[in-house]
C-alpha cells in the first residue's frame, strides 16, 4: 500500500509539473542537481527468537553531478547524505549469561538471567554516500523526458544508535553460594521495571548500496526540475559486532546493547522506497 501510494503521488505531481516545462535543453554537457528524497525505510537485521523488525520513514539529501555523453547517455556522481530509521519489537526478550565474580576468593561463576517484556528497539542510521550511476534519458515530448537510471553506491556510517525500552525481570545465581537473587532493586534485580536507554552505539561497517530509480525530467529555461521513485539496497552485510549481550550486569549499573550487537540478529542491511524530488542547471 505504502509503495502504490508512492507511485500515486509522484505521478500527481509530474503531471501537475509539465506544464511548466519549456525546452528540453539538448546539447547540454553538464547538469548540476540537488535533491531531496522521503520514504519508507527497512534495516533488515533477521531477529530471531520471535522477534519482529518494521519499517519507518527516512530521507535522503545532497548534490548531483551529472556528464552528459549525449542526449540519451549520462553518467550521475556527487554526494548524499541518507537517514534511515527502524525498529525491532519482541513481545518477550530472555537472555541469560555466565562470568565471573572477581568480588570473592577465589573467584566463581556467576550466571545471570533476565527477560523484558513488550521490547521495543527504535533503530537510526545515518550514511554519507558517494553514487556512480548511468543514466537513460528518453523524449516523450518537446517538453518531457523520461530517464532510468542505475548504479552504485559506497555508503560511510556516520551516526548509528538504537534506544530500547520494556519492563525488566532480572535475577543471578552466585555458584559460591548456590543462591538465585531477585526483587533486589538495589542491586539491579528487578520485578518488572519499566526502562528505557537513550542513544546506545550501533556497530556498523562501510555499505556497498545498489541504487535504482526511475522520473520524468522538465526544463524552465537553463532551470531543470524532475521528480522520480528511487530504490536503494544494500548488497553487503553492514553489522558490525554480534559477541555483545543486550542487557549487561557491571559494578556501575546495568547497560544495555542494541540487539543489532547481538547474537539476537543475524544481519544489518538497510533498504529504502522513496519519492526523490529535485531541481538543478544545466
């Protein structure tokens, strides 16, 4: 539903945009495009354990340098900023690991357990890209172009974090002792506590992004205007780190980790549908 939307809305707007469009601009070598791009966004990341993942929404910004072979072929360059958003939600997160406990002699292992209920992770991600695309560009008129255009791009991660909230059950069971611990707020044993973290790092690689898109081009004098749908994918594997545990006991506190850290997800690629608009000379 939301991608007909899309397309709905981007074919209103190109036929409320041709009558604006006054000569196509043949013979013209270079094209200098900023643009700006809203839709819907996917991380994809695999949660397993009866988690689920959704999308949200996302943009993209930046500048466009554009070659013109000829009038039909074109190669596209420049640089773009893109945010992407998404979540992960598990009605019940359980976890439990062992350490050890430094704090007696000698030191033992201590396991400790925990589950969340109605676990939300909101996830951002934001990348600085470079696109290499060719382009196509057809006449439909004396005053419209068509263009498809495809490519790549090398995406570098500049801010990814994720904020977690639910209600916490925590309990740990000292082998010296042979005691389970629980309902000790004072020592991070919690019975259904609510909580919430706020702006936990997620480890991320360099992405390599296939981009795809497809519009229709105007022309008001040396003034280009276009609107087009663009399709981005991620063709590699961007998660980082998978050794970390959501939830850590420590003598500072409990803190937590973004699943995407975890052995709680499998992968991190992110994909994105969207309504590019843009305006630029020529």
């Amino acid at each position: 539903m939301k991608t007909l939307n899309y397309a709905a809305f981007t074919l209103a707007l190109t036929m409320s945009l041709s009558p604006l469009a006054a000569r196509k601009g043949e013979g013209r070598t270079h094209e200098a495009l900023a643009h700006f791009t809203g839709g819907m966004t996917v991380p994809l990341s695999s949660p397993r354990y009866g988690g689920m993942e959704g999308d949200d929404f996302g943009m993209k910004a930046g500048g466009t340098y554009v070659y013109n072979f000829d009038d039909r072929w074109a190669v596209m360059t420049g640089l773009e900023f893109a945010n992407y958003s998404g979540r992960i939600t598990y009605k019940k997160l359980t976890d439990s690991y062992s350490t050890t406990d430094d704090r007696v002699t000698p030191s033992n292992a201590v396991t400790y357990s925990y589950s969340i209920s109605n676990y939300r992770e909101t996830q951002t991600l934001s990348l600085l890209s470079l696109p290499l695309m060719l382009r196509m560009k057809t006449d439909l008129d004396t005053r419209t172009s068509l263009y498809f255009a495809a490519g790549g791009k090398v995406a570098l991660p500049m801010l990814a974090q994720a904020k977690m909230s639910g209600k916490l059950t925590s309990s740990a069971n000292f082998d010296h002792e042979n005691v389970v611990y629980s309902n000790l707020p004072g020592h991070d044993f919690f019975d259904g506590e609510t909580f919430g973290a706020q702006g936990k790092k997620i480890e991320t690689k360099t992405a390599v992004i296939l981009s795809l898109e497809s519009g229709l081009r105007f022309a008001i004098g040396r003034i280009m205007l276009y609107a087009a749908l663009n399709f981005d994918c991620s063709l590699n594997n961007i998660k980082g780190a998978s050794e970390k545990h959501p939830l850590n006991f420590a003598e500072t506190g409990l803190y937590c980790e973004s699943l995407l850290n975890t052995t709680f997800t499998e992968r991190l690629k992110i994909n994105s549908f969207g309504l590019k608009l843009g305006f630029g000379f020529f």
